[in-house]
C-alpha cells in the first residue's frame, strides 16, 4: 500500500475521500485560504472545491491543481514513488 495511505484507518474508498477532503480544509484554512482563493488559484470552479470538501468527490486533475495551491507539489509528485 503506499505509505501517504497507510495514515488512514478506513477500509474504504469512500471513508478515505472524505478524511483526506477534512484533512485538506484544515489545512486551507490553518493557511488562511478562503475557498475562492484556493479555486482561483487552482484554476477551477469555486463548486468543485465545495464538493471536494464537502463530499470528497474531485478529480485526480482538480486534487492535484488543489494540492498544488497549497503548496504540496512535492507531496503529489512522490504519491506514487
């Protein structure tokens, strides 16, 4: 399994898109971010980062514009590695 994964507890993959959904407000707001700016500069609609955080639903392209807005390129990068 990869180890940025084996921090969740859950079995599933809806369990899983939610808490990592959570863990990314958290962190958009310990940074100070409002939705809007994380949509704008992520270069996506302000609705998909709702939904994302809302319902865990986003797509691979959006998280990683999402992750990069943040500020976690390198994370993204190594997902896989």
């Amino acid at each position: 399994m990869l180890s940025v994964l084996d921090n969740y507890l859950f079995d599933n993959v809806d369990d899983i898109s939610k808490q990592i959904a959570s863990d990314f407000r958290h962190r958009r707001v310990a940074k100070g971010m409002t939705r809007e700016e994380v949509a704008e500069r992520a270069d996506i609609a302000l609705s998909n980062v709702a939904r994302f955080e809302q319902k865990g639903l986003v797509s691979l392209k959006h998280l990683i514009g999402l992750a990069m807005a943040l500020g976690y390129t390198a994370e993204v990068k190594s997902l896989f590695a």
